[in-house]
C-alpha cells in the first residue's frame, strides 16, 4: 500500500465480508489482518520511512497497539507515500537516545 487512503479502502471489503480479523500499528508499520475464503490468514500493510515515525519509535511504547487508521490519517495524511524502513541514521540515534538516560530518550518526528 502506498498511501493510508489506500490501506483505508483496502480494509473495506474483507470488513464488509466478516473476513478482517485485525489491525495493528507496528509504528513504521501499519497492518491488516484477514481471512480468504479458505481460512489462511494474510496481511497487507503499509511501511512507513523510518524518519516520518521516528518519535514513535523513540516512544517506545508497546511495540504492536489496535490500528486506528483516521487517526493515522490525522497525523500523516491520507496521501503520505509510504517508503522503506531504512534509514540507519533514524534507527541509531532512536536506539542511542533511549540508551543515554534509561530508555526514556526521545527523538522528534520529521512530520
């Protein structure tokens, strides 16, 4: 998924079907959980540049909460592009400031 819109309307028909089975937000990963009609479980996500969530991550917080993706939306806008998780930099001083004062450290978003 490129962008929350989509993730958004993609939730629509297995919803409509009965088949979601959940949402979760990984921080740099926002997921949806279903069924198909055999049984076998999938998910469709969409990944998020380390640097777009990078307070999120310095959070952290529990690692997997409930996905609310208005809220998501709220925050980053319907039409972000998503992008990979590969920002090195984001990762170390994320990692870095939490180490220096107790894992309390906090490093700000780039929204």
């Amino acid at each position: 998924m490129d962008t929350l819109a989509e993730l958004r309307r993609t939730r629509t028909r297995p919803a409509e079907a009965g088949a979601l089975t959940g949402a979760s937000s990984h921080a740099s990963t926002k997921a949806l959980y279903a069924r198909d009609p055999d049984g076998i479980e999938f998910e469709v996500c969409r990944l998020f540049p380390d640097h777009a969530v990078a307070g999120e991550l310095s959070a952290m917080t529990s690692p997997t909460r409930p996905l609310d993706i208005d809220a998501e939306i709220n925050v980053y806008g319907a039409q972000t592009r998503g992008g990979p998780r590969t920002d090195h930099t984001v990762r170390r001083q994320v990692f870095a400031a939490a180490e220096s004062d107790g894992g309390h450290g906090r490093v700000r978003d780039a929204r």
